[in-house]
C-alpha cells in the first residue's frame, strides 16, 4: 500500500509539475477511464498509445523502470540491441569506404532502442513510427528532449513510409515489437525491402504468437513466428504464410522463441544489385 500511493505521489508531482493541472485532470481522468469495466469509455488506438507512454514517463507505467533507461543518456546502453553491431560491421567490411552505415529503425516508438549507438556516432539513424511527432512533443514536455539525440524522425505508418523516404538508401532496417501492429505486416515488410539497399539488412525481433497473447485486441490482430528458420505470420482466422515469400530476401540468421510467447529474431539481407540512374 505504502509504495502504491509512494507512486501516486510521483506521478502526481511529475504530470502537474510537466504539463500543468489542467493536463493533470485529463490524464487521471483517462487513466481511470481506460480502467472502467464492460468498454463503457471507448478511446482512439492513438490517445490510448500516448497515454501508455505518459503513464511510463510519470512512473506508473509497468514499463516505467525501463523507460527510465530510455530517457537516461548515461543508461540507454542497457537497452542497445548489440547484435545489430554485427551487420554494422559487415556493412563496414563490404564497403571499405562508408564512414557510418545508414540505418532505420520502423516503430521506433518514443525514443529509438538504437539511440546510444547513433549518440556514440556508431552509425547514423532515422527514426519511422505513426505517432513520432506526438512522442516528440511528449517527451520535450517532461524535459528529456535530448534523449532524442541526433537521430531524425518520420511520422508515417510502415506500410506508408516510402512516400517519405529515399528508396534503397539504409543499410539496415531495424524492426522490434511493431511489424505485427500494423495494419498489413506483408506491406510493411516489403515498405523495408524498398528501403533498404542490395545486400543491406533487415532485422525483425520481438515476442512470437503476440495476437494470440493479447486475445486479438485492438493493435494486436497478426501472430508473428519462426518457423523452418524464417518468418511466418498469421491472423486469428487466417493460416500462416511465409510473410517473404516472393521477396528479394534470404534469411541468413534466425533465433525461434524458446517458449510460445518467447522473444525471437529473424535478419534478412537483401539480393540484386542498386539500380544506377542513366
């Protein structure tokens, strides 16, 4: 009991000090609305995402613990996913002359898991999401704008994003925990094909069967899986589909989740050659 109104304390103090009483009133109030039983209040997918993140910005997010590492400049190496450092390196390799590998994280939420290696100048980065410019200015709003770092942002859905970004310009696509969000993960997916250059990388990690977990609500309408060292992806009432397939991509490393729901990663890397302009 004593921790529980400890964290109300917090937040309270954090919300009204960053954004004001008025802001204060909304956020307790669409805090308790998102809790009341039988879907009486109804909100938009996008004021219930925001609302997610404020909750772990004002501490009383389940994820708060680690959001604070996020927003932490000394701290967000604990969450850089060093594995991508291995296809940084074989970028390096296969183009002696590149000084920093290109690279694109897709549904990056707030604040990018790749920001302590574009901060330590290991590559550099941009940053697509639905809702980038409304996590920019949440986050500004509770003082952690330089968490940000120097990684640019997009605001566009992963099946949209090619109408703002340069075609075959990345030498890595970071995916984790959103491809199954979207809309149409095969549209996403091939979103990153076309981003991505010949012989790039498209890496795509989180938690397997996450449709399933969540009971097919809302955002959470695609179980993604490994399966025969690939990618697969299926609805609630659909089969599952090689979600490449048909694709100019080869699976060159793959990791299946220990458990149903466990964490997996699957890295492709793009066939063909650039197209050069006459």
């Amino acid at each position: 009991m004593y921790a529980t109104i400890k964290k109300l304390a917090y937040m309270t103090r954090t919300v009204r000090h960053s954004r004001g009483w008025g802001h204060f009133i909304r956020f307790l109030l669409l805090s308790m609305a998102e809790k009341a039983p039988g879907g009486v209040f109804r909100m938009s997918n996008r004021k219930k995402e925001l609302l997610y993140w404020e909750k772990q910005l004002s501490g009383m997010g389940s994820f708060s613990g680690t959001m604070a590492a996020r927003i932490d400049l000394s701290r967000q190496k604990e969450l850089f996913p060093m594995e991508i450092m291995e296809y940084v390196g074989k970028i390096k390799a296969d183009s002696p002359g590149k000084k920093k590998a290109m690279v694109l994280d897709v549904g990056s939420g707030p604040i990018s898991l790749l920001s302590w290696g574009c901060n330590q100048g290991l590559f550099d980065l941009i940053t697509v999401d639905p809702l980038a410019d409304d996590y920019n200015e949440l986050i500004r709003a509770y003082g952690h704008g330089a968490a940000l770092g120097s990684a640019k942002s997009v605001q566009a859905a992963s099946e949209e994003m090619g109408g703002f970004l340069e075609p075959e310009s990345f030498d890595i696509v970071y995916c984790n925990n959103a491809l199954d969000h979207t809309t149409s993960p095969r549209q996403g997916l091939e979103e990153m094909v076309k981003a991505v250059r010949p012989g790039g990388y498209i890496i795509i990690s989180g938690s397997a069967h996450e449709g399933s977990k969540e009971g097919w609500d809302e955002i959470h309408q695609h179980d993604l899986y490994i399966e025969n060292d690939t990618l697969w992806c299926k609805g609630r009432r659909s089969d599952g589909k090689q979600l490449a397939s048909g694709l100019p991509l080869v699976a060159v490393s793959s990791m299946a989740p220990k458990e149903f729901f466990g964490r997996m990663r699957v890295v492709f890397k793009k066939n063909g050659l650039k197209q050069c302009a006459e």
